[in-house]
C-alpha cells in the first residue's frame, strides 16, 4: 500500500551573481507552481555552473512535483555530493525513491536525513514515508514505530492511520489494531481496507467467544460480521455451531443450510444438518445430509453416522411391518 506523493517546498535562498537573471526566472516560476519552467531554468544554470549545490537541490525538487523521480533522484543525489549535510536533499531523494517503488533505497536516504533533520514539518514528513516504505516491505514493527513517532508530531491522516492499523493487525496487537483501524473507518466511511480487516477482528473475536463457550457473544459478532460477508461459508458454519450450542436448533438449522450453499464441498455443514434432523428423528433427512457428508470427507466418523442412521431407518421399516 503506497501513500499519496508526498512533497515539500525548499526554502528559496538568495541568487548567486553569476546566475541572477535565471535564478530570478527560476524562482518565479516554481512559486508560481509552473515547475517546468522552473525546471528549464535551473537545469542551465546547473549547467553551466556544475557545483551550485542549491541548485541541484531546487532541480530535483522541481522534478519531484512534476512527478519525475528518475531525475529527481539524480538531482538531489549530485546535490549530496556537493553538500552531504542538507537534510532536504536527503529527504527529497528519500522521496524519489519511495515514489519509484524503491522502498529500501528510500529507507537508506531517511535513514540519513533523520540525523539532519529539525523542524517538526520535515520530522513528519521522514517518519511518515519511511514508515510506509517499511509498511511496503512488511517490516510492521518498524513502520508502527515510524508511523507512531509522525502521529504525534501531527494527527495522522487516514492512510497512515489504516496503515498503522494494517501493522498492528499483523503483529497481533489486535487492540491497537481495532483502535486504528476505527480510527480510518471515522476518516473514511467508505474505507473497504479498514472494514476487511476490522471484519476480520470480529471474525477471530467470535471464534474465540465459541471457544469460550461464549455462544451469545459469537452469535452477535458472526451475525454482524456476515452482514457485510454474506458469502463467507466458514462464518455460516460457526455461527451454526454458535446457535446449536445455545439450543437454538432451527437457527443453527438455517445457518448450516446457507453454510452448505456458500461453501458447498465443505462436508462439516452437511454432517451437523445430519445430526439436527438425527436428533429431530428425521432419519432419512438426516442419512441425505450424512451420506452428503461422506461423499466430500474420508472420516471414520461420518462413515459411522450414515451406518447408524441406515440402521435406525432399517429398525423403523421393520416396526411399521410388524
């Protein structure tokens, strides 16, 4: 998951003599935010002046908000090599190379910049891009520290706020995890990545209500949970084996029929419809369900359910006889 570009404005210094003229066009043109111009102007003048340091680093911020991070990348690495302690040349090729998918180079340039940095506008800048880029990387525990650290230097927006969720969800933080991940739903209703995984936090909290023999408490997540994933034939089941346990039979009865419909080659469904409709003395219904069970698993067990019932259907055949 890659964030929204993200830029900054070098600070404007004063012209060198030698490149008044070019340097004032420049500079009129990027406050003016016609960064190609700009461009034009500052690639003479690096031009014919190859170790104008500010100038480099003018250029490759040019072609960052023009979105050309091949170059900008040149740029603010002939800039480093002139002036190795400007903390903006490091962060704009750090974002360069973040927007050119280079996740690693783009920590190795922050990781730099992070010792030059000082105003907390940069600071948020450096930790919530090599946070992301850690995030790329699935390095969660390194973008939770990056992302946390840009946080408090300024509210997070929502993607940083889904991504710091998205971290915490795979260390298994689930609380900081469901707290985040709210958090991005607020700042974007329409989030499908924040409901997903919050979807899935309620998923794992009932299977661990069922395991709790908290039956209620499962069957008001699943229920909620299958709300927004009507297809989800685990989810079906469980809450099935949630509203057996808790004695309602014709509910579970329901569920297991839809988990049969949504995940058809999943036999479990099939071998609990046998047992209620067994339990119920629906014998043939229930050998149906069990032999449907059979056909899709190899366990002993439902082999010995269908041989149980055949024989229960066998013992009524005689009874009505005599």
């Amino acid at each position: 998951m890659r964030v929204a570009t993200v830029l900054f404005v070098l600070v404007i210094l004063s012209a060198p003599v030698w490149a008044q003229g070019d340097y004032q066009k420049g500079v009129s043109f990027y406050k003016q935010g016609q960064y190609a111009k700009a461009a034009a102007e500052f690639e003479k003048i690096v031009e014919e002046n190859p170790k104008y340091e500010d100038g480099f680093r003018i250029l490759g911020d040019c072609y960052l908000k023009m979105k050309r991070y091949s170059e900008a990348a040149t740029a603010f690495q002939k800039a480093i090599q002139l002036d190795s302690n400007k903390a903006s040349s490091f962060l704009g090729l750090g974002l360069a190379y973040f927007n050119s998918n280079r996740d690693r180079d783009a920590i190795a340039a922050l990781v730099k910049a992070e010792k030059l940095v000082r105003s907390p506008r940069d600071q948020h800048l450096l930790y919530r891009t090599r946070g992301s880029a850690y995030f790329n990387l699935k390095q969660f525990d390194e973008a939770i520290a990056d992302l946390s650290k840009a946080n408090s230097i300024q509210r997070a927006s929502y993607q940083d706020v889904l991504q710091l969720g998205i971290a915490y969800y795979q260390t298994g933080n689930m609380p900081e995890a469901e707290k985040h991940l709210r958090q991005a739903l607020a700042l974007n209703g329409n989030s499908a990545e924040a409901k997903k995984y919050l979807n899935q936090l309620d998923y794992g909290a009932a299977l661990a209500a069922i395991e709790a023999k908290n039956f209620p408490k499962a069957v008001s997540l699943l229920t909620g949970h299958l709300k927004d994933n009507p297809q989800d034939g685990d989810a079906w089941f469980n809450l099935g084996l949630a509203r057996l346990f808790s004695n309602d039979t014709k509910g579970a009865e329901q569920a297991f029929l839809q988990a049969t419909r949504t995940a058809p080659n999943s036999w479990q469904a099939y071998d609990r419809l046998g047992y209620i409709y067994e339990k119920a003395k629906n014998y043939p219904k229930a050998l149906e369900f069990y032999r449907k069970a059979d056909s899709l698993s190899q366990s002993s067990q439902v082999k010995a359910n269908v041989e149980r019932v055949q024989e229960r259907i066998k013992r009524q055949k005689q009874a009505a006889a005599s």
